[in-house]
C-alpha cells in the first residue's frame, strides 16, 4: 500500500519537473527570439570607417544643411528625445508643419524599409527625403555642396572619409548613413533577463512578457531583439488623408497600413504613432487593448485582448524593462 502511494507521488512529482522543464525550454526558445546580436551591420558597398562615422556625426547636427541654415537632422532627431522631437508632428523650415510624427532613428541598420510607409530602402537614399523636403529642410542641394567646399575642415573630413570622392550628395548621405547605422540602443534590464540574470527585471515584468507573447499578441508584430517585424499593418487608428503605405503601393491591403515602430527607450519617445495622436504609452495599451476602429483594411493580427487593470500594468511595467541602462546614448566611433 506504502510503496503504491509512493509510486503514485514520484510519478506525479516526475510529471510536474518535467512540465516545469518543458515551461523552463519553451521560455528560453521564446526568449533567445529577442536576443541583442554582437554586431552592427554596415552594407558592402558603404563600410564602416572612424572617418565616415565622424563627418556623418558633423553633417547629423549641423543646420547647415538647411536651406535657412537653421534645422540639423537632430532638430527632429535629437539623442534626448530618443532620437525624435517630443512634437506630436514635425516642425521643418518656416515652420512648416509636417503630416508625420518623426520617428525614433534608433537601430535602423537592421531595417528593411525606412519611413512610416517604407517608401525609400536604404539609410543613403532616405537622407535626400528630409534634405529636400520643403516641410523639412528645404535644401538647394548645389547651394548645400558649395557651403561644405567652402569649409577647410569638411574638405578635409571628406578627404579621409571618401579619398578622391570630393563632397556630393553621395558621399553626404553615404556619410550621414553610417553615423546613423551607429544608433543602436544600448542594452536595457530586458537584455540582462534574456542573458540569463533573474534579478533584472521585476516579476510583474516578466507577467508582462508573458502577456505581451501571449494573450496580448504583441509581438505578432513586435518581434525579435528591436520589437518590430518590419511589416506594415492597419492598426486602426482614426482614418486620415494619410492612407500610409497604400499611397505609394495601391494595394489595397496596406490601406492605412504604416511601419511597426520598434519598442526601446518609449519613455523618452512621446507622444506615439506615426500621427502623434497617443500622448501616452496608457494611451497606446488603450488602444490596442480594444480601443481601435475596424474596417476591411484592419490588420488580422489586431486582437481585443480584454486586459484587465492589472494585466495593462504588467505590460506597462515590461515596456519600462526595454529602457536602456544610459538612455539613448550618442553612439561613438569604433576602432576600424
Ligand atoms: C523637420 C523635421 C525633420 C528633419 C529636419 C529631419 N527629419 Fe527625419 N523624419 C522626419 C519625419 C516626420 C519622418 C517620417 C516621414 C515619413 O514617414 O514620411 C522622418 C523619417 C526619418 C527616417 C526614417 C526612420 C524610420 O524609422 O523609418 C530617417 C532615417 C530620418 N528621418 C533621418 C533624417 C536625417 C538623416 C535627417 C537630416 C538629413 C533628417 N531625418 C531630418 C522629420 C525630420
Ligand atoms: C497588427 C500588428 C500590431 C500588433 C498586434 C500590435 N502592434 Fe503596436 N504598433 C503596430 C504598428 C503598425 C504601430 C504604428 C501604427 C501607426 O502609427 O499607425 C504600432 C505602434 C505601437 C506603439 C507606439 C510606438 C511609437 O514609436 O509610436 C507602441 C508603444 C505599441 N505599438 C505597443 C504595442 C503593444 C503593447 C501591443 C500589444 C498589446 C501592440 N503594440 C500590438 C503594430 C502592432
């Protein structure tokens, strides 16, 4: 009778480790997902140099690259802001206003397609958009080239960085491109808790993990180490004259559909959305907690998760673990 009552509670306490195994894998397979890589990756045709790095870091904060000398990239894209402007939208020359919020430039040498509709593919051929763009810096591009032959020192500095180039709007914006693939958020208590440490983050967090992976469906477009899937979806914010990516595309399927942001460093980030429309990240979990308009072109993988004041809580308190240790830091250069 003895050993039949042991027999039953050993193969019940076996099954019960091996289910807590299995849970333990299945959360390190989840986690590994969302593991930082080692390097930053640089395309062949525009490696990384010191010298690039540091022209692309002049050119980055200097209005003179504006039309009215007076708006740098950093004006909308400040390390402060979390690489934006904390304006719900942008504010380019002569106070033109912008349809669009600027988004964060943090991590973007891993991103398939650029700008809220990804209209443009590369970091070199976006930078000539907001050069340009009337309601941003309004450049005369030969004015801008006589401007910098004008100055020794960027003569010089485009001498060591592309030897024999000269300064065009080529290698302005190869250089520009290489600064900004520098941008990477440094890591967050969430990477110590993916590296193994336990203590990194608060239970409630993890909670919040779970959710934002589970019953929340996050990361059904906030995937991997960024929090994005590079995809384009219709998260049914208010329609707009600003159909998104079906502007360019005319598909019908990418009707209001814009660009997944990345999560990292959003308490420095708002307001949210590609309108600025959310003022706060509650805001932002009230909308996709069922607060969202539905029509035809609404994305699939929009969920009414019904979370309840708790379970908003924990995912807020996980979006919190995505803040760097430093904030967004100014990157610096790096030994070739
Ligand atoms: C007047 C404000 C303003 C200025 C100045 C500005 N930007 Fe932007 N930036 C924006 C806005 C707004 C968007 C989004 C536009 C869109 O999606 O159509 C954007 C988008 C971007 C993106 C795409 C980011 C992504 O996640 O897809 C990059 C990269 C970028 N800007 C870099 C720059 C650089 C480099 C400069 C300087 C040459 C610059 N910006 C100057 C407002 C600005
Ligand atoms: C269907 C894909 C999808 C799902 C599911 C989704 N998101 Fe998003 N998320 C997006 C897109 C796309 C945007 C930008 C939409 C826009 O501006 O029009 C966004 C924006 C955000 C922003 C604002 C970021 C910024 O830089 O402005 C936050 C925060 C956010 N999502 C968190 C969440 C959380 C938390 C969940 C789960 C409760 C979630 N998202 C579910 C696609 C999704």
């Amino acid at each position: 009778m003895i050993t039949a009552v042991l027999r039953i509670a050993l193969a019940l306490w076996l099954c019960h480790s091996l289910m807590a195994r299995a849970d333990d894998d299945s959360l390190a397979a989840l986690k590994a997902q969302f593991q930082r890589p080692a390097t930053v990756p640089h395309p062949d045709n525009n490696p990384y140099s010191p010298a690039k790095f540091a022209l692309g870091q002049r050119l980055f904060f200097d209005p003179r690259l504006s039309r009215d000398n007076d708006i740098s990239c950093a004006s909308c894209h400040a390390p402060a802001t979390g690489w934006e402007d904390g304006r719900q939208r942008a504010v380019g020359s002569d106070a033109q206003i912008h349809e669009r919020h600027s988004p964060a430039l943090e991590n973007l040498a891993w991103a398939s397609a650029l700008l809220w509709d990804g209209r443009t593919p590369t970091l070199e051929s976006q930078v000539w958009f907001p050069l340009t763009a009337h309601d941003e810096m309004a450049q005369d591009v030969r004015e801008l080239q006589e401007e910098l032959q004008a100055d020794a020192a960027y003569v010089a500095a485009f001498d060591a960085a592309y030897p024999g180039k000269g300064i065009s709007l080529i290698t302005v914006s190869a250089a520009i491109a290489t600064f900004q693939r520098e941008i990477v958020s440094p890591p967050a208590p969430f990477d110590h808790w993916v590296a193994g440490d336990e203590t990194a983050i608060s239970d409630e967090a993890k909670q919040g993990f779970a959710l934002f992976t589970g019953k929340a469906g996050c990361n059904a477009c906030h995937s991997g180490w960024r929090l994005t899937d590079d995809g384009f979806h219709d998260t049914g914010l208010p329609a707009s004259d600003d159909s998104g990516r079906y502007r360019f595309s005319r598909d019908d399927g990418d009707r209001n559909a814009f660009k997944t942001p990345g999560l990292r460093n959003l308490a420095r980030r708002a307001p949210y959305m590609h309108d600025g429309s959310l003022a706060t990240l509650d805001d932002v979990l009230a909308h996709f907690n069922g607060g969202f308009t539905p029509r035809p072109s609404l994305s699939p993988k929009m969920r009414h998760p019904a979370l309840a004041d708790g379970e908003l809580n924990a995912l807020r308190a996980f979006l919190d673990t995505l803040n760097s240790d430093g904030g967004s830091a100014l990157p610096t250069a790096r030994p070739d």
